[in-house]
C-alpha cells in the first residue's frame, strides 16, 4: 500500500496516494487504457512528450484532454494537423502593430506558444514550415517570435498518428516523442463495458499539481542516483539493440531522456536510486520502431526480471519415464502358469454376460480373482528400489520449486510501491514464476502417486533360495 500524504500544506513533492488518486480520475471510463494513463503522466511530469498511434475513435484526443486537467494554471491547446496546414493555425497570427513598425511577430495568446499540454492529431502530416517551428519549441521549449527567441510554458505535448512516419525527413521529429504507445480498441471482455459508458456516474475530479511540485519532482529526480545493476542492464539493452536485423541505435538525447524518465519514475515512488527493474519502460521508450516493443517487453521480463514461464520438462521426462514403468510392473503376469491365459479368457467371457439370476455377477468376481492371482508379485527389495528412485528424484524437484517460490516473492518484493506500472504488468511478470510453481506442484503430485503405486505393488509372500537382485532403475532421460 502506498504511504499516507503529509499533513503538510506546503507544496512538496506529491506522494504516492496523491498520484495514485490522480491516475485513476484520468483513467476513470478509458477502459483498457491503464498502462496508457500512468505513462502519459509520468511522462508530462518528466516534460518529455508522448505519441498515441492508433486508428481513430480509441480515445486518444480525451487522453490528451485529461492530461491537461492534471496541471493546475496548463492552458490547453489542441489542433488537427494536415498538408495544408499553416503556421498561423499553431503559433497565432501576425501581428498587424508589429508590421507597421518593421517586425515580424505572432500573436501567440491561445496557441501553442502558451500552451502546457498540446494535443496535436496526426502530427506527421504537418508540412516543414511547421515542422522546423516545432523541433525547437518541443526540444528546448522556446519559440522564435520575431527577432527575439522566448521560452514556453510547455509541459507536454501529446502527438497522435495512425501509422509511424516512413519519410526520413521526419525522423528527427518523431524522436522528439520520448513516450510511444500504440492505441487499440478495446477488446472483447470490456466490450459490454464500453457500451454502458453513458451509465456510468461523472469522475469526481481529483486536485490537479501545482506548479511548485513539478518543480519538487524535478529537484527530486535530479538528486536520484543510476544505480550499477541499472546502468549493467542498459548496456545490455544497447547490445541487443545493435544485435537486431537490421542493427538498431538510440541517439545520446534519447539515451539520457530514457534515464531521465527513469529518475522521475523513482523520485515519485520514494526511491533515491534507479534500479535495473526500470527498464520496463524500454519498450515504451527505447524501441526505435513500435514493432520491436512486444520482443523489447519479452527481454526484460527474460534478462532482466527473470520473470520467464518453466514447463521443466526434464521433470516431465522423468514422470513420463516412472508412470510407463509402474503400469508395465502392473500389468506383468506371473511367470509359469501356462494356463492361467486361458482361464482368464474364459472368464472375462462368462463374466461378460448379463447379471440377470447372480450367476454372471459371480463369473465376474471369479475373473477377477483368477486376473489377481495372475499378477507378477515383486521382492521387497524391488519395491524399496524403485520408491527410492522415485524419492531421489522428488529431491532432486522440491529445490526447483522452492526456488520459483522464492523468486516470485523477491521481484514482487522490489515491485511493491511501483505506481507507474500498471497492475496488469506487474501481475503478467508474477505469474511467470507462479505458472512454474504450479507446474511443478502437478508434477511432484504426479510423483507422489507414482510412489504410492509402486509401494502398492504385490509382495512376494517369501523370498526365495537367493537373495533378489535389485532392479535395474528405471532409465530417466536426461
């Protein structure tokens, strides 16, 4: 459970509970959009900005929207961008007082020049004039006004696309998003869910940040430290980037922005140092194409969570191996009873006919005697050998399953308190190891009955003139 705010009135850095409240008034009816919420305010928190890729209708504009509820004193500013779009539409028209006087100036009162959270919808189809315009005001938050540059207020802006830019002209504008998140419509389990909507009571809106604590968030995550296992896990993410087909790369910003967001991600959960485990915004932030996030999101719950899925199929070998040997040893027939075949044929046939006068229902238990008396008995030594077999190898299983057990309670000990992953997350990692546990609980059952079938097994009523060999074991591969 997350800390208790202070009592204090003071602005401070927001607590746990305070962002916690806030994720869910702006996830309040986004159905399946969780995981999109916590990054997209983690990221206008860390002032890096945030692309939404998705066909239309799945709520990309309202995110934005919500977003900007989030900030107290952010002005909003929302556009639709296309080929024919001008200049005037984003940075405000020019000013007529300024051309009498020889300048070239925008009016920029309500456009994005004064903007805290912009929302701009299919942001790539912007033409270069407005595009050069932009790279400067979202990378260093100022904007060229006549012969003078000025700073903007921005927090955030948020981009949203249909499909990721294929021009190489636009690649500098696309790497200006930090945060990437592809938008899907909601699937079939939240499908009803989506069509009540209209029922659904109006969140109560929660106290949106003030100014002075994003300032305590930044002063915050510039004291966190980038631990030594998370600066080991992003050298090992820039070799698996450069590993793809074709090799990928980040560029240095990019690189520094990912630890930033990093930073701000601990400062708001309490911790005073990066670990490896926040990589699990690589995908979001580090894949250079959306397609490679699914493959980034699979290595760091393999390399770096270690939060990958056991089927322990040496385990199932073995298992396998010791329930064909029990049923042959049960099934074996005694050696030198030349007859007893035939009898037992005979047998099944008469116990095969109806029950009608008694007679049939005692043909049947007389089959089943003479099939009893038919079975294979087997030496103590047998027995205690094949038992022992079985023992070594629910040994050699328990510290497997003890292992999964505790693995699970050591990652979600260190994801305890981590707000910005969404629960969904966290629990897909958990279950990695829960599913290997629960393997290996059925398997050592399987084992368990094994043993007891084999204990089961019809003694020898006394041993003979030697003493019995003990068994060959039974061969377990490998």
């Amino acid at each position: 459970m997350s800390p208790a705010c202070p009592a204090a009135a003071a602005p401070s850095l927001p607590c746990p509970d305070r962002l916690n409240a806030l994720i869910a008034t702006l996830g309040d009816g986004l159905l399946e959009r969780d995981a999109e919420v916590r990054l997209a305010l983690l990221a206008a928190l860390a002032g890096e900005h945030v692309l939404l890729l998705g066909p239309p209708g799945t709520a990309k504009s309202e995110l934005a929207r919500r977003l900007h509820r989030a900030f107290e004193g952010a002005t909003y500013f929302e556009r639709l961008l296309t080929r024919f779009s001008t200049p005037e539409e984003l940075f405000g028209p020019l000013s007529l007082k300024a051309l009498e006087n020889d300048r070239y100036e925008r009016l920029t009162a309500g456009f994005l020049p004064e903007a805290g959270i912009a929302f701009l919808d299919e942001v790539f189809k912007a033409n270069s004039a407005i595009l050069n315009t932009l790279l400067t005001l979202l990378n260093e938050r100022e904007f060229d006004n006549g012969s003078g540059r000025t700073t903007v207020p921005l927090v955030s802006v948020v981009g949203a696309s249909n499909e990721v830019p294929g021009d190489e002209t636009l690649q500098a504008f696309f790497d200006r998003f930090l945060v990437r998140l592809p938008i899907a419509p909601v699937g079939d389990e939240a499908f009803e869910a989506l069509l009540r909507l209209a029922d659904r009571p109006a969140p109560v809106p929660a106290e949106p940040l003030r100014p002075a604590e994003r300032e305590a968030v930044a002063t915050a995550a510039a004291q966190v430290g980038l631990g030594d296992d998370a600066v080991e896990a992003l050298r090992r993410l820039r070799a698996w980037l450069a590993a793809q087909t074709p090799p990928q790369a980040l560029s240095d910003r990019r690189w520094r922005q990912l630890v930033g967001l990093m930073r701000v991600a601990a400062a708001t959960e309490g911790r005073a140092q990066v670990d490896a485990l926040d990589l699990w915004l690589a995908p979001q932030a580090a894949a250079p194409r959306p397609e490679l996030a699914p493959a980034l999101q699979d290595w760091f719950a393999r390399e770096i969570a270690q939060a990958v899925p056991q089927d322990a199929p040496w385990l199932t070998r073995a298992v396998e191996a010791f329930e064909r040997q029990l049923e042959l040893e049960q099934r074996a027939e005694a050696d030198g009873e030349s007859d007893s075949a035939g009898k037992m044929a005979l047998a099944r046939a008469i116990g095969g006919g109806r029950d009608d006068d008694g007679a049939a229902g005692s043909m049947r238990l007389l089959a089943r005697q003479l099939e009893a008396s038919s079975r294979r008995r087997w030496s103590a030594v047998h027995v205690a050998a094949r038992v022992a077999q079985v023992d070594e190898t629910i040994a050699a299983a328990r510290p497997h399953r003890e292992a999964a057990v505790a693995a699970a309670e050591a990652l979600a000990a260190r994801l305890e308190g981590r707000l910005w992953m969404a629960p969904s997350r966290v629990a897909a990692l958990l279950a990695a190891h829960a599913h290997t546990a629960l393997v290996l609980d059925a398997l050592l059952a399987r084992l368990g009955a094994v043993r007891q079938g084999f204990e089961a097994l019809p003694l020898e009523e006394a041993p003979g003139a030697e003493p019995p060999a003990t068994p060959t074991p039974v061969a377990l591969e490998a």
